[in-house]
C-alpha cells in the first residue's frame, strides 16, 4: 500500500524541503517508486529537483503544467514531470499562492476544503509506493491539505529553541486534526538535525525534545550540518561514489531512510496486533 509521508515543523528555514528531497531521492534509489509533491508556493523542492535534472543530468525539464493547474483541472496527472528512474515531480510554481483563495472560494466548510486534495491524489497514489509531501512553514490549507493526506508525518527538528516550539505546536496541530478528521495519520518520529556538531545547547534541545515526546519518538540517526547538502540548492544533488562529500551526504539519508521504513514497518506491526 502506498504510504504518504509530509515533512513538517511550524518554523520555517529548519530543513523540511532539504528532508523531503533527500528522503525521496534515496527511497528512489532503493528502487521504490516515489513522487514528491511541492506543496509550497514558495518552490524550493521544485528548483533544487529541476536543477539537478538540468546540471547533473543534462535533461531538459518539460514543464506541461503547474501543480496548481492541475488542482483546479482537478487531475494531478497533468503536472507530473519525471526527475529520474522511480521518482516523479508535481512541480510548484509562484502560481500556487492563489491555492487557499481557490479553497475559500469553490468549498464551504474546513472538512471538504482539507479533504479536496487527497481526492485528486487518491487515483494517482496506487503508481507509487511512496509519496512525499512538502509543504510551507506555517498553519494554514497548504499544511492540512497535505496532512490529511497523509499516513505519517515526519517533524524536522533542527537544535534550536524555536524550531522545538514549532515542533511542539506542530504535533498539538496534529493531533488535533487527526482527531477532528478521524485521520489514519501516525507521528513517524521527530528528526534531529544539528546546528553544530557536538554542541551543548544542540544537546539541551534534544534532552528536552525527549522530555517532551518521548525518547520513542526521537529518531536514533541524526543529521549533521553538512556544507554539501546546502551546496546541493546550487549545484543540484550530486551523487558521485568517488566524490567523498558525496558519499557522505548519501550514506547518512541511507541510514535515516532505512530508520523511517524500520519505524513504519513497527506502526504497522503494533497496528495488527
Ligand atoms: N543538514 C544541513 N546542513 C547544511 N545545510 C542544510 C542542512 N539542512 C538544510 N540546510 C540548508 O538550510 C536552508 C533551509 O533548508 P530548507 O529550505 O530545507 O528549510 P525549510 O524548512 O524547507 O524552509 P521553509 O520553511 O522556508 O520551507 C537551505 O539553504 C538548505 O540547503
Ligand atoms: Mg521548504
């Protein structure tokens, strides 16, 4: 069954795209069949994807349509660009901003305006195995659009106090809507993504982050600051084995990869039982 995965955090800047991206580009190379959907006006998954298709592959996108097209011609279909083997691409554009005014305007009531989307997605999801959402930083359509969607949610937390703040609301957001919705919606766990290496206060936050969700819920793999992944945004993913920097940036998203199935695999397990 496919299984829809978004990246989330109230705060902006703390890593939700740059997870995303990488967790589909390494699910991909495990040979499963993923789409990333950019949910965000703002298009960074978008560009860092087109990009790399562009520099690393020297493939010339086709852009057939927006996302946002596609949502009110109501067949996603129409938009999807394939970046690479196993990995497709409903692609954002600065278009999407109208995408909340298209809600408030053609549905009444919260319940169809947070449900519309995983109606268009519903008959393009048995292609995938995975589908990965990104969305933008704050509370709002965008968000719940893509949670409602969902079957797990992935909380970014990158060590600083204000990310752990809106990783907390994040999760009471939720939790709420999961029961508001009846939602079949599971917290995969909270990713630590370090500021420094080794630092006190990246250590504090954890502490508390365990204070606060449970040690369980904490993912073992951590992702360091990584000069790499940041270059990536300019260079696109590069993905080169004799390239040192590379192979590290690649092995550590194997790693967390490998958690997050490990992690499904058991919330499926418990679910059974
Ligand atoms: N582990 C890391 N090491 C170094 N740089 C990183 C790392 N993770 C993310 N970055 C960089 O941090 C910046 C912000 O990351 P990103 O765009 O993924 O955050 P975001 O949460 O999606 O932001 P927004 O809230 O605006 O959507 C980017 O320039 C990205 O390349
Ligand atoms: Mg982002």
């Amino acid at each position: 069954m496919t299984k829809v995965i978004t990246t989330g955090n109230f705060k902006g800047g703390v890593g939700k795209t740059t997870n995303a991206v990488m967790f589909s580009y390494t699910l991909s190379k495990m040979g499963k069949r993923v789409l990333i959907v950019d949910l965000d006006p703002q298009a960074n998954a978008t560009d860092l994807l087109l990009n790399t298709m562009s520099s690393v592959y020297q493939q010339k996108p086709v852009f057939k349509e927006t996302l946002f097209e596609s949502i009110k011609s109501k067949k996603l279909s129409g938009a999807l660009i394939s970046i690479k083997d196993n990995l497709d691409l409903l692609p954002s554009y600065e278009d999407l901003q109208g995408y909340e005014k298209f809600l408030y305007s053609n549905f009444e009531d919260d319940y169809s305006q947070d449900h519309y989307f995983n109606t268009l997605l519903e008959p393009i999801k048995k292609d995938y195995d995975y589908i990965i959402m990104d969305v933008p930083p704050q509370l709002n359509k965008f968000t719940d659009s893509a949670l409602v969607s969902s079957n797990y949610v992935v909380v970014i937390l990158q060590t600083q106090e204000r990310a752990l703040k809106g990783a907390e609301k994040y999760i009471e957001h939720l939790l709420q809507l999961q029961d508001d919705y009846n939602l079949d919606l599971d917290l995969l766990g909270v990713l630590p993504v370090l500021q420094q290496n080794g630092s006190d206060l990246d250590l504090d936050i954890i502490t508390d982050a365990i204070n606060s969700f449970g040690e369980q819920n904490i993912f073992k793999s951590r992702i360091k600051q990584m000069a790499r992944l940041k270059r990536f945004d300019r260079t696109g993913i590069t993905d080169n084995v004799k390239d040192i920097n590379d192979r590290r940036v690649h092995d550590v998203y194997k790693k967390v990869v490998n958690e997050l199935i490990e992690r499904m695999n058991l919330i499926e397990m418990e679910g059974k039982e």
